[in-house]
C-alpha cells in the first residue's frame, strides 16, 4: 500500500502537475471484437484506430454485470450494483424499464461526478443514462444525472429499445387472446341479477376496454409482465430531455448520434471558455438496436449490414469529438477513456449484435466471457505511454477511484469496489484482487488475480444452444440455468 502512496505524492507534489480534463466514452451494447485494436478489420473505423495508437489498452477489462443498468451503476459509484439495489431479482425487470417508474439510483451514492464536482470540476452528460429519473414527483431529477453530480444532461433518460423505429397503432389485438378476456367477463355475468341491462353493458364494454389494454400493452398475464408493446415503449419512453425539460418526443432516431454529438461539442468549447477542468461522458446510445443511422452512413459497410453502418456512424462522431480536444488546444491535458458497458448480443439477435471476439457467451450471459469482457483504452499525454499494455484483471468499477487519485479526492468512506489504475498505468507490481459477475442478483462467476495469474470460476450458467447462445434468452433463475463449478486458468 505504501508504494501507491508514494505514487500519490510524486503526482501531486510536481509543481507543473494540473488536474485534468475528462473525457469519458462509454457505448452500448459494443461487443469487444468489434473496433479496431481489439481484432476488427472487416469495418473502416479510422478515429478509433488512431486512438488505439496514441493510448494505453487494457487486454483484461470487464464488467461487473453483463445487462445495462447494473453495469452502467458500477461504471458511475465504483461499486457492484447490488450494493444499491440496482439488480433485477426473481420475478423482476433485469433492468429499468420505464422512465415513469420511481426506481433508480438511490440519491446516497457518489458517483465520480459529484467527487470531481467537489474539486471544481464542471460537469456533463450526454447520451443514454439508464439509471432512473424522477422518485416523488415529475423534475425532482432523485434518480437522473443533475441528481447525482452532473452539472448538465442532454440525452436519453431511458435507451433506445425496440420499437422505437416503427409507427404501431393503438388499436391492435395480438396479445390479447380470447380465452383472456372471456374470463373477467364470466366473472361479471351474476353481477347482471343485481342491476339494470344498460348499466350491466355499460360495465361489460367498459371492462373488455381496460382488460384489453392491460393484456395488449402492458403484457400482465405473461412471465415478463414488465414488456410493454412497441406502441407503448413508443410513447412512454421515446424522448430527449435537456437538463430537466423535454426537447423531443419522440426521438428523431436518425438524427440522434448527430445531435448528441453537437451537443458534446458545445459542452467542451463551453467548459474551456469558462476556465475551469471540465467532466464529459458521452454515453453513445448506439449500437443498441434498433439500428438506425443517418442517411450518410447508410449502405456504407460492405460486410456486416446496419450494424457495420452504425459502427462507421459511431467512429465519425467520435472522431468530431476528439477533433474539437485538438482544435482547443487541450489535448495534452485531457484524459480520455473509452469502454462499452458489457459484452455484443450476437448469439441472441444475429448480425444486429456485437461481436465479441474469441469469447463464447454476450450480453446477459453473467458466466461466460463474451458478455462480461469489454475494450478499455485511456489516453493521458506525458502520463499514459502509448502502445503500452495491461493484461491483469480490470473493471468498469475502477475509474472512479482512478479520477479521484489523479484530483487528490479522500474516497475512503466510501467503500469502494473498484481500485485505482494509477499503479497499473505507471507499471507497479498490481495488487491481488477478485472480481464478481452477477445475473441480476446471483453471482454466477467470479475471477481471481493471484501470484501473476488469472484464475475463474463459474458457479452457475444459462443453458446454452450449439452456437454458445442462450436458450430462451438468459435466464438468471429457475430451470433456464445449470449449477457449476469450474475453475478455469
């Protein structure tokens, strides 16, 4: 321990050391097989290959949980999520499924926002925040980004999600089987002995009406009664929000990596006009389906369709970033960090899922790699040597902790699941660690770093199909997983 005190010191006790600049990429749904310094070279993606070539590269980065919302509440607190209750149980939505809902990320967290907001740091998001909005009443932000350190918001409460991309009617009727509204209807028929006819069928239409919606759109009869229909998910959740108010319903899905990237922009000429060190995650809402880019990156992939456009789309925007930190002149004194919040979902919907390399498994698989191993680049100039690499064990959790050495912020009190990167970036021994992986709130594997090798175990794991895949998606209990135990070097 007294190695990274030293290294602490040394940092901050250099007269020409100034506090950073950060500059956070995190994608949805990226599978780690899929940009350039991780295997891919079927997808033009020049900005990010630049990047690689000017950065440090994590070969052993993970996620502590392979679905969005768990993974994204580890990236913000630097702890699992369970620890807050941001897991799905038994039963439950493995996620958040509705921004109306008054769940989300418990107002006595810290996120690194609010540690570097402490120590002066203006700070902003944009994208996808995934994380809860609103408790008690509509703008009290308990849940949402201004709530938890983030000096300004412009993007998406929820995520993109299916549906998103289709104009459904209202007025359909394809979940809502017969033999489901026969039943409340029999139910009603001895109520007919005690009241007039009219009144009687007044009843009768009036509860047909709210069984059909109820079966239609909201799914309450089925196992995941949380699934809303394409109609609904539409019109509850499809929208932008600038800080607190709603800029656009619903979303303009081919003009949204667009303007999340203006609006990125803006934020970085803003924060270095006013003088202070600034904050940014850009949190890219894409490659999350649906697939939907704007006219110009249409067509352009040769090889892999939508999904390949929609890499080219993201690598452009993130080039205009990057282009904005040279223009400005703050470069130099800017960290940039780069990662997806879990594993692709190839195996579970084909060519509009990430690939995930050489690991079997993806997204919501808690056991096998391909859901949990993700790409991890940082770039610090006079800090971070390029082409340098670290193969021991990291995790989304550690970047808190890492932001909050560089500022010279006390995390102490909070329990921290993550651990600063700082010894790793400046090559000194790494300490022994573990590292847990959950399907909603069952740990189904872990991962131990010990005498310079990396052992796993797997306690449990979904059943699988020939291809790796899941079958019948992902299942975190009940009779769709098996129990295991196996240890892997």
């Amino acid at each position: 321990m007294a190695k990274y005190f030293t290294l602490a010191f040394l940092l901050f006790a250099n007269p020409s050391f100034q506090a950073p600049n950060f500059l956070l990429f995190i994608v949805d749904d990226l599978g780690i097989g899929d940009i350039p310094c991780y295997g891919n070279t079927s997808v033009p993606m020049p900005n990010l290959a630049k990047l690689c070539k000017e950065s440090l590269k994590l070969t052993h980065h993970t996620s502590a949980a392979v679905v969005c919302t768990p993974s994204r509440t580890s990236f913000l607190t630097g702890r699992y999520a369970i620890r807050s209750g941001m897991v799905g149980r038994d039963g439950s939505a493995p996620v958040i499924f509705y921004v109306s809902s008054t769940v989300g990320l418990p107002k006595n967290e810290t996120t690194f926002a609010s540690v570097l907001k402490s120590r002066g740091y203006t700070t902003g998001f944009v994208g996808k925040w995934h994380q809860g909005l609103n408790e008690a009443v509509w703008g009290d932000m308990v849940h949402g980004p201004q709530g938890h350190g983030f000096d300004y918001f412009f993007g998406l409460p929820y995520t993109l999600a299916y549906g998103f991309e289709l104009d459904e009617p209202f007025l359909t009727v394809r979940k809502a089987i017969c033999t489901e509204l026969i039943l409340p209807l029999l139910l009603l028929i001895p109520l007919r002995f005690f009241i007039g006819r009219r009144l009687f069928f007044l009843i009768l239409l009036l509860v047909v009406c709210v069984s059909w919606f109820f079966l239609e759109h909201l799914s309450l009869s089925k196992a995941r009664w949380f699934r809303g229909s394409a109609f609904m998910e539409k019109f509850l959740n499809s929208f932008l929000m600038e800080n607190n108010e709603v800029v656009e319903k619903p979303i303009n899905l081919e003009r949204l990596s667009t303007r999340l990237t203006d609006k990125s922009v803006g934020f970085i000429e803003r924060s270095v006009h006013s003088g202070n060190p600034f904050l940014l995650v850009h949190s890219f809402a894409k490659v999350h389906t649906p697939l939907i880019t704007s006219t110009d990156f249409v067509g352009r992939s040769t090889e892999h369709g939508a999904y390949g456009d929609t890499l080219m789309e993201l690598d452009h925007c993130l080039g205009r970033m990057l282009d904005k930190i040279r223009e400005l002149n703050i470069e130099e004194e800017t960290f940039i960090y780069f990662t997806s919040d879990h594993g692709g979902d190839y195996l579970q919907i084909g060519r509009e899922g990430g690939y995930n390399g050489a690991f079997r498994g993806g997204k919501g698989n808690g056991a096998l790699e391909g859901g949990m191993r993700i790409p991890g680049i940082i770039k610090w100039p006079g800090h971070v040597k390029p082409g340098q690499e670290i193969h021991q064990p990291t995790s989304l959790m550690d970047i808190l902790p890492t932001l909050a050495e560089i500022v010279g912020a006390d995390v102490s009190s909070l329990h921290l699941d993550g651990r600063s990167l700082l010894p790793y970036l400046h090559s000194l021994p790494p300490p022994e660690r573990s590292l847990y992986h959950y399907c909603d709130s069952e740990i189904f594997s872990m991962r131990t770093y010990i005498n310079n090798q990396t052992y796993k175990m797997i306690f449990q794991e979904p059943r699988l199909n020939r291809e790796g895949g899941c079958l019948d998606g992902c299942l975190c209990y009940g009779p769709g997983r098996a129990l295991n135990c196996k240890i892997i070097k």
